[in-house]
C-alpha cells in the first residue's frame, strides 16, 4: 500500500495537531478526493500506528492460555506425547527433521530428566507470555516452545496445533504487549498517570540516539502493523479454503456431512447428544449448508457490519463443535483467532466495564 | 492500481509535511533531521516488512489452494518459504467427512517354553480409545489424535501394500508398531516377540429418510490384516 519513501517524519508522532486533512469537512469533498485522502491517512497511519493493539493483547494471553491448558491437561500423558518414552521415538523424530528441516529443543536429549525440565520451562514461557512479562522476548520463547512441541509430536497435532503454531509464529513480530500485560503496567507506572498511551518520555535530547529511537520505533510499529495484517490475512485463508474444499465435497452438496461428523465415534463424547442431532435431518442439513456458507463468505464480510453477525455466528458453531465433537482446543484456537477482528473500541469498552467493576480502581 | 497507489503515495507526503512545521513550532528548537543513513536504514526495513508480508501471504495462499499453473511453476520456492513452520492444511472434515468407522486391534505372538507358539486374542485398541472419549469433555491428543493420525499416515505412505516402499513409509511403520506395542504392554503385563494389526473398516449407515431409517444396505466391512511385526525391546 505504501513505499518505504518517507516514513521519517514520525518521531513525536502523538503530540502534533492532526494534518489539515482531517480537519477539511468531508461533506465537501468529491468522493475520490476522499478516498485518496483515506488511502494517504492510512499509509501514514500504517507507520505510526500500531493498529488493534488490544486484540494483539487478546491473541497474546488467548494463545498464552491455551497453551497453557493444553500442556496441563497432557501431563499425564506428556511422555507419551512429546517425551523419551513416545512410540514417536526421539530417533524417528530426529530422523524426520533431516527430512522436513524441523527442529524441536526436545529430541537435543533423550534424557528424561531434561524432558522435565522443559516441560517445566514451556510452563513458565507460557505463563509469561499470557501475563506480557518481557513481551518481546517471552513471544520469541514461547514460538521456540509451541514450534518445538509441535515438531516433536508432528503425528499427533491437529488443525488447533496448526493454527496455534502458525500465531505463535506471527505473534513474536507483534507489539502484543502494550496492553493488558505486565509490560503496560510498569510502563504506566513509570510514565505521567494520564499519559498512558504515550511512550515513557526522555529528556530531549537530539542526536543519534533519537534518530535512532524514532527509527525503531517506526520499524516496530509498521512491523507490528504487518503482522496483524497477516494474522487476519491467514484467518480469511483458513475459512476460504475450509470452506471452499468442502464445496467439492459430494455430503456438503446434498446436506448430509453432519450425519457422517457426529457419528465418528472419536468425535462423539455425548452419544445420546450427537444422536439426537442426528435424529433431525432437516437440522443436519441446515447446519451442514450454514458450516460451508459460513467459511466461504467470511473473508466477504469483514468490510461491512455484517462481520459481527457472522464472527457471532461462527463464534456458536465453534462452541458446539467443541461441546458436540470433544475438541475445546480446536474450537478455542479458532474462536481465538476470530478475536482479531473485533474493533479496539470494543476492548476498551470491556476494559472500563471492568473499571467500573472493581470500583474506578485502575487495572492490574 | 499502481496509479492509485502512487497517488496514495502522494497524498501521503503532501500529508505529512504539515506535520513537521507543526512539531517546529511546538518544540520550538531546531529540528534536527535524522542522519541519512539512519532515514535510509528504516525505509529499507520498512519496506521489506511490507515485502515480505505480501510474499508470504501470497506464498500461504499457493501452498493451501489446490494445485494450479502458478503453484507448480513456483513449486520450488513455494515450498522452500512454507516448509516447515509454516505447513498448514484446512481441509477440515473436506471434502468430505469420513463415511466409514475404523475398528484397529492387535494381537500379539509369543514362543512358550515348551517352545509352542502362543497368539493371543485380539484386543481392541479402538475402543480403549472409544471408551477414553465418552463422557469426557476434554479428550487427550492421545485418545482422538494418536492412533487416528497414524493410521491414516500409514495409509498415505503405503497404500494397499504392506511393504514400506519408502524411507517414510518405514518410520511410520514403526512408529504404528511401537503404539501398538506401548498399548497392548500396558494392559498385559506379559512379554511378547511379534505384533500383529487388523483393520475392520464399516460404512457408517447412510441418513435416515423421511419413510424412516435407510434399508441397511449391507456393504460388507472390509478386514485388513497387517503382516506380524516383530518387537525389538526398546
């Protein structure tokens, strides 16, 4: 959308007036003016500033916490999984990263012990990283963890480890630490107490050591910007082909598939609950055709209001996928990524209700 | 497009140029302009963040569509760019769900003293997993994804033959043995030298219609015995 021709002028960024642009009434502007003029403010923007940072933080502690779970809910089985004693032994996984180019921390021993003891560590990164200790560095760790455990276990991931390994990746260029976290805290405690969105103030000095800042700051922010774009961009991939190859598919087309989902048996926690879905063909048919038309024309409707219906809308069949199918992780990592979408406004309109809860008192 | 994007351009910097008279005035010190290098520094990364994102994005889209002219003409650095962080298939329960039900059990062969063979029954490992899921909100990658995904990749790197073909085919070979193995070891306590796999594969019974469940079409369940593999202690 931009070039990298002038991204110089950001230093200072929040404390000038707003560009005349803004100002002009729009009423009076012809409409391609106007859209130029939104073309131009949002490649300025896109250097400046660091767009959703509340649903980067969501996707940080959502991942964080799911992450989390999973390898709690796995403890007891964590050897069988990812461990010296898996029947995907630690020299077939070895043998197959010289293949596909993974790697994994896990398979640089096989002894139990260190097994342990990184097991213990991704805990902690986890921890961490849902909390937005050290952001920067906690999101490099925990990619390092989920792309490890990943590997180790590649035969036994599913598309919720797929999509989670994918975000984890793409967290590490986010600025997913600048609110709700540790990070933000300290930053508000050291900076004015009503100048929380600004960046801690240093004296002014000019020179290098500016130039520098502002430089990095820039790279960050349009880094930042990126990063979310591609996180929405890969959300819209993951629906659109969902849902696409499923048009090609003969039970989608004639409003059967649901009757196939809900009768395999390693998809089934609740038999009673399944066959009851089943026991109406006219709801498996709908459900089925609703599922496809869905997936297809999620990427369409992002532009328009029409986003919350459908974002709602999947938000539902996530939630019964995970009560009917046994699949939390998967539908928690979708609903996850859906958060994505949601606006800023919409955060902070949770985050004072939150205040307001506890009494005006400020966050954590 | 490109027209539309220089203009974007434009605007941008005729936008921008206010802003550093603003920032004169309000600082009211000199403005010190950023060393070259540095200006040059920062717009060589910023846009390459912007290159890069657009490469992958289009490089993600390559490797989930189905094959085309253009996947397979950039097959090479498709492939070098997605693999392996980035592989991803969402071919979610597509095109179709699985319209039959895999029944996988194991029986195990031992040389008794007397130096008879001895071959168990069979004990099916599908319902362990069957009987781990009912009920259970929270099932472990263990119960639905363990035995599941190795059948199927057993499937994918054999086929109807039983003989590893590949260096792949192999390892999954011996990672099918080695949960069998695991899995029988840890009901019965009792040693074994070879392992044997059969796969019974039923048709889930079609819908039911509106005159009532569907006639049950018997479509006979197909048995596939595996070859006795034998079990080195590991």
């Amino acid at each position: 959308m931009v070039d990298g021709g002038n991204p110089m002028t950001t230093e200072h960024v929040r404390r000038v007036a707003p560009a005349p642009r803004h100002a002009s009434p729009r009423t009076t502007e012809p409409a391609k003016q106007r859209i130029l003029n939104r073309l131009g403010g949002s490649a300025a923007d896109l250097t400046k500033q660091t767009i959703s940072p509340y649903a980067a933080a969501v996707l940080r502690i959502g991942y964080g916490l799911l992450y989390l779970t999973f390898l709690l809910r796995e403890f007891p089985h964590r050897d069988e999984i990812w461990g010296p004693g898996s029947p995907w032994t630690p020299a077939l996984a070895t043998e197959l990263f010289t293949q596909t180019g993974w790697n994994s921390i896990l398979t640089l021993s096989d002894s139990r012990a260190y097994f342990e003891v990184c097991y213990g560590a991704a805990l902690v990164i986890c921890a961490l990283f849902l909390l937005g200790w050290r952001t920067r560095a906690t999101s490099i760790l925990f990619a390092v963890v989920v792309a490890s455990f990943h590997a180790r276990a590649i035969y036994m991931t599913d598309g919720g480890d797929n999509l989670t390994l994918l975000m984890a990746v793409y967290l590490m260029f986010t600025a997913c630490g600048r609110r709700w976290s540790l990070d933000a805290r300290r930053s508000r405690l050291r900076a004015v107490p009503d100048n929380v969105d600004a960046p801690p103030e240093t004296p002014a000095t000019s020179g290098p050591y500016q130039s520098l800042r502002a430089a990095r700051q820039t790279v960050t922010t349009v880094m930042h910007n990126c990063a979310m774009f591609v996180i929405a961009a890969q959300v819209c991939i993951v629906y659109g082909a969902a849902g696409l190859y499923k048009v090609q598919g003969g039970t989608w087309g004639n409003g059967t598939a649901l009757h196939y989902v809900v009768n395999n048996s390693l998809f089934r926690p609740w038999p009673a609950l399944s066959a009851m879905v089943d026991s109406y063909p006219i709801l498996v048919a709908a459900v089925s055709y609703l599922t496809v038309l869905l997936q297809v024309a999620f990427p369409f409707v992002l532009f328009s209001r029409l986003k919350y219906v459908v974002l709602a809308m999947l938000m539902g069949m996530h939630l019964s996928i995970a009560v009917l199918m046994g699949l939390p992780l998967f539908s928690g990592a979708m609903i996850i990524a859906d958060a994505v979408f949601l606006p800023d406004r919409f955060y902070r309109f949770l985050e004072q209700a939150w205040r307001r809860a506890r009494g005006g008192s400020p966050l954590p | 497009m490109r027209a539309l994007r220089q203009q974007a351009s434009r605007t941008q910097r005729e936008g921008s140029e206010p802003q550093i008279v603003d920032r004169m005035v309000t600082d009211g010190e000199q403005p010190t302009e950023p060393p070259q290098l540095v200006q040059a520094a920062t717009g060589i990364a910023v846009a390459l963040c912007l290159m890069i994102s657009v490469v992958h994005l289009m490089a993600v889209f390559l490797h989930v569509a189905p094959s085309n002219p253009i996947s397979q003409r950039y097959d090479e650095q498709i492939d070098a760019w997605i693999n392996p962080v980035f592989e991803q298939n969402w071919k979610l329960f597509a095109p179709d769900p699985d319209a039959v039900s895999r029944q996988i059990s194991a029986r195990t062969k031992r040389t008794s003293p007397t130096g008879a063979v001895e071959v168990s029954a069979w004990f099916d490992l599908t319902a362990v997993d069957d009987s781990a899921v009912k009920h259970n909100p929270f099932p472990s990658h263990t119960t639905i994804n363990l035995l599941r995904r190795a059948w199927t990749a057993y499937l994918d790197t054999h086929g109807n033959d039983d003989q590893p073909r590949s260096q792949r085919a192999r390892m999954v070979q011996e990672y099918l043995r080695n949960i069998a193995v695991d899995r029988v070891a840890g009901y019965r306590g009792d040693p074994f030298e070879a392992i044997q796999l059969r796969v019974i594969t039923r048709a889930i019974p079609l819908p039911a219609t509106k005159d009532g469940p569907q006639p049950a079409i018997s479509i006979p369940a197909e048995t596939r015995e595996l070859p006795w593999w034998t079990v080195e202690t590991r």
